[in-house]
C-alpha cells in the first residue's frame, strides 16, 4: 500500500533510537523550524525522507502535460510502421531504391532459420542422424518463401536428394498455384538495363536452379547461378553447392568441418542459460526471504510530494529523443540515408538532459543524492549488488519471454481465426544488429556496441531509475513506482507491444535495486552486465556462423 502522504511528512527518529530533545515527535511549522541541520527524517517504517524537490504547482502541471505528451508521441512512433509515416510525411508510400536482386542477401538471412541452418551444417557428420529438420522447421510452422529455399538446400544434407527434391516440387507447384507477377519484369540482356523482378519470381528461378543442381550436379549450373546462391543464401548456398561430393573435398570439408569452434560456442552458451538461471533462482529466493522478513534494508530517500523537477528532466529526455528519431527518419528517407547512422552518435547527446536540474538550481550535492550519482555503501560494494541482483532477475525475465512467446502463439491463432482459418502469410524473424554485426563495417559496430552497454546503462538509468523514479517515489509505493518506470523504459524501444514482457521485467528489477540501494551504481551494473552479454553472444556467434568469402 501507499505511503500516506502525512506520514511521508512525519520527521521521526530512526527505528529503534533513544528520543532526545533535537528529535521531534509532532510536525508543526514552529518544530521544524527548530530542527537541528543533523536531523534525520523518517517515515514509521523507516524509510528516510528527503525535501520536496524544486519546482512550483505550476511547473509542476506544465511537466505532466509534457510528459503525457512526449510519451504518447513516442509510443506511437516507436509502433507505427515506416511506410504509415511515410505515408504521413510525404502523403505516399517511399518506393524502395534497391530492389531484391539476385546478387544482395534474401530476405531473413540470420534470421532464425537462417541460424539455425548455418549452426547445423557446420556439425554436418555431428547432426546428421539427431532428427535436425524437425527441429528447425517443426510441423505447423509458416516460412517465408525465402526461408523455404533455405529449407530445401538444409534438407538435401540431412535428409538427402529425394527428400530435397520433393520439399522443392511441393513448394513449386503451390508458387505456381498462387500466380506470379502478369508482368514480370527480368534482367535485359540486351540493353544491360538492371530490371527489378519480383520477389516471387526470383524464388521461382532458384528453385529451377537448385533442381538443377540436385538432378544434374553443381557443374551444369552457370557461373551465374552458383553466384546467386551464394550472394543470396551465403553460407548455406555454399554448401548446397558442394552436394554430392565426398566430405572429404577441400571445400567442402572447410565448411561442414567447424564443429570444434562451433561446440566451445555452445557449450559456453549452454553454461549461461543453465547456470545463470540457477544461481538466478536461488539468489532470487533469498532475497525474498530477506526482503519479507526485514532483513533487506531500502536505502532510497523517499522525497516528500511536491516539486517537479526530475519529472521535467524525464519530459526533456524523452522530448529529445522524439526530436531525434524524427530526424533519423527524415535523414533515412532522403538523399543521403547513410548519414541517418551519425543518430548513433548523436543520441550521446541525450546524456545532457540528466543535468536539467542543475540549470533549475538544483544544488549539485542535491541532485547527485537525488537521481542516485553517489557510491552508496562503496563503490565495489554497489557494483557487486548490481551483479547479483541481475542474476536474481534473470528468472524474472525469463518468465518476460515466455509471456512473450504465448502473446505471439496467441496472435497466430487469431490472425488465422479472423483470416477465415487460413495461417497469414509469415514475417521473417530477424534482428537488425546481426545484420549490422554480419554487414562488418566497424564505425557502426563500434558505436553500436558503445551504445548499448554505456550509453544504455548511464543515460537510460539516469532518466528511468534516477530522475523519473525519483519523482513518482514521493508519490506512491516503491512497487508502482517501479512498474510505471519499467512500463514506460519499455514502451520506448521499438520492439513492439507484445514483446515489452522481458523489458517490463527487466525495468522492474532495475528499479527495485534504486530501491534497495539508493544508488544506481547497482541498476546500472545490472544493466550493462545484460547488455554486454547480448551483444558480446551475437558478436560471437555471427563470427562463428559468419559467410565465407565469395
């Protein structure tokens, strides 16, 4: 339950201290104006107290405007897909520049069976015979026409030429059943004029291609067509084009023969996901036990109501960072898109926000204890709780993801129930950093990386766990305090409304280590811990499963 608000306003003595005559039991204006400086301010359960912050009832009004404002807008934008805004912007949808062509990557590469298949056959001899498609394309499940393709060239190693060949046929026969483009448009040899085709028409070509190959062997293709597979399919298309010929071929032993880098990934993968959830579970228990038996003290200093600077500071940031993804889509979507990549550097930028309460002459000793810039209980002390109160959100997170995944179960279910029983036509699952990681250029992975485990834990925390929390604490519980932060930290990543549940786990458990500590050394350890550990997964696993050289 809340806090009520007179209590919040009670200046006792700590729990459990001798009264003496400095520490006063009844709040009056003429009491507190005999407060001793040394004083301390509890609530009756112990939390300490501290003044209302800065701010008017005026500002106050104006920063919640603001902040539904700003908070609306960037939800919005974060859900709404680029052609709506396009659309919005420019009153018509932008025509795409670059085509699919045969000689740029096809559509879900690293996406989930993209990786899947690549993980596989670098174990060709090791996975053979442990039922491998079943696990990469389970019975039910919608593919994208690309990822099919995919699907054949993986099935003619694991299951043979024949089984290839009828996943092939069956796929060509229900393409053809749909129609293709009337007009399709080709590749003029004549003219040497690059001519865009459709998407349907390219699968078309390489499934003619891979029958080719599969009935006639790699030597009847043309040097064309080896060079599609490759550019389109990569690794895959690599080792699709070595069927037939014995493992112990140079080339193809160079691809199928990686399971040693392969095993060391998965087994250190395998280590995290089983140890990290354990020691999780146990840490997670205890601290309950800590928690309801009084054990775990909370630190933070609840402000008293009043005051509405640290609101401001959240309704600046994110005001900021509408302006910013704004500009990015506007640089995207003009001549010169390749700049909208400086945002990643620009968005340092939004670091500046944090300081708003200085320029609202905020003391500096004042702000710092606000928003948590302090070392606590020590610095290696905050760090190590950091550590161990993200292994105890592991498993709530967890619990996040399979929210998540039942949320999209779900949302098949009814696409198909509302599409008359007819499944929708699948969406390729892929995360645009492998992309970004697999694409090689540096400046963007460097940044990149820079900004999700410093920038993400320092401004983020700042703004979520510092400056907002700080606000909503003098009004509420710690635990609506926390969800409300973690529900809005969520909303502001774009990853779609049914795929916040790990976010909203992860925003909760930041926020009660604020809590717990008082500092945010703590979240912010926290943070950068998930953070590096992503990316430094997939750095690794797109080197390990990477595409060799054309």
């Amino acid at each position: 339950m809340t806090e009520p608000e007179h209590e919040q306003n009670l200046p006792q003595s700590e729990p459990g201290a001798p009264s003496e005559p400095s520490q006063l039991d009844h709040w009056s204006p003429v009491t507190e104006a005999m407060r001793t400086h040394g004083d301390p301010r509890f609530t009756r359960n112990g939390n300490p107290i501290d003044p209302p912050d800065p701010g008017s009832g005026f500002s106050r009004i104006l920063a919640t405007l603001a902040t539904i404002f700003v908070v609306c807008f960037v939800v919005l934008w974060q859900n709404t897909p680029d052609a709506t805004k396009q659309q919005l912007f420019y009153g018509k949808v932008k025509e795409e520049k670059s085509h699919i062509a045969a000689d740029q990557p096809a559509p879900g590469s690293y996406g989930s069976v993209d990786i899947m298949g690549r993980i596989f056959l670098r174990g060709l001899d090791q996975f053979k015979s442990h039922g491998v498609m079943e696990q990469i394309d389970p019975e039910g499940m919608m593919h994208i026409p690309e990822d099919r393709v995919r699907l054949i060239m993986i099935s003619a190693e694991f299951e043979g030429t024949d089984a290839a060949l009828s996943r092939l046929e069956a796929f060509r026969l229900e393409s053809l059943g749909l129609g293709s483009d009337p007009e399709p448009e080709v590749e003029s040899e004549n003219t040497g004029t690059t001519i865009s085709i459709s998407t349907n028409d390219l699968v078309l070509q390489e499934l003619d291609i891979l029958r080719t190959l599969y009935t006639d062997g790699a030597e009847a293709l043309s040097e064309d067509q080896a060079n599609q597979l490759k550019a389109r399919y990569g690794y895959i298309g690599h080792v699709a084009l070595t069927h037939g010929k014995p493992n112990s071929d140079p080339v193809r032993k160079a691809l199928t023969d990686q399971f040693m880098s392969l095993a060391l990934f998965l087994v250190l993968v395998a280590l995290v996901i089983l140890l990290g959830p354990l020691v999780g579970i146990v840490l997670l228990i205890l601290g309950m036990v800590w928690f309801f038996s009084g054990k775990l003290k909370m630190r933070a200093r609840v402000p008293t109501p009043g005051g509405s600077v640290y609101l401001e500071t959240y309704a600046l940031f994110v005001g900021c960072f509408c302006l910013m993804a704004v500009g990015t889509f506007v640089v995207s979507n003009s001549k010169y898109p390749e700049f909208a990549a400086f945002s990643l550097l620009v968005q340092w930028l939004l670091l500046l926000t944090v300081f708003w309460a200085l320029l609202r002459r905020t003391s500096a000793s004042e702000w710092r204890q606000a928003i948590g810039w302090h070392t606590g209980e020590g610095l290696f002390k905050e760090i190590s709780c950091g550590i161990a109160g993200y292994l105890a959100s592991v498993p709530i997170y967890i619990v996040g993801v399979i929210i998540t995944a039942i949320l999209l179960v779900l949302k098949e279910i009814w696409a198909t129930q509302a599409n008359g029983g007819v499944p929708p036509e699948p969406e390729p699952m892929v995360n645009p950093v492998f992309d970004m990681i697999a694409r090689g250029d540096l400046f963007i992975l460097l940044f990149l990386f820079v900004l999700a485990t410093t920038w993400a834990p320092i401004v983020e925390e700042s703004i979520f766990r510092g400056a907002l929390y700080r606000h909503l604490r003098g009004r509420m519980h710690w635990v609506f305090s926390a969800l409300l932060t973690a529900v809005l930290f969520a909303f502001m990543h774009d990853y779609g409304p049914l795929m916040v549940a790990p976010l909203i786990a992860l925003g909760f458990s930041f926020a009660f280590m604020r809590e717990w500590r008082g500092s945010i050394i703590a979240p912010m350890t926290a943070h950068f811990i998930h953070n590096f550990t992503l990316m430094s997964f997939m750095l690794i696993l797109v080197q390990v499963i990477k595409d060799p050289p054309m």
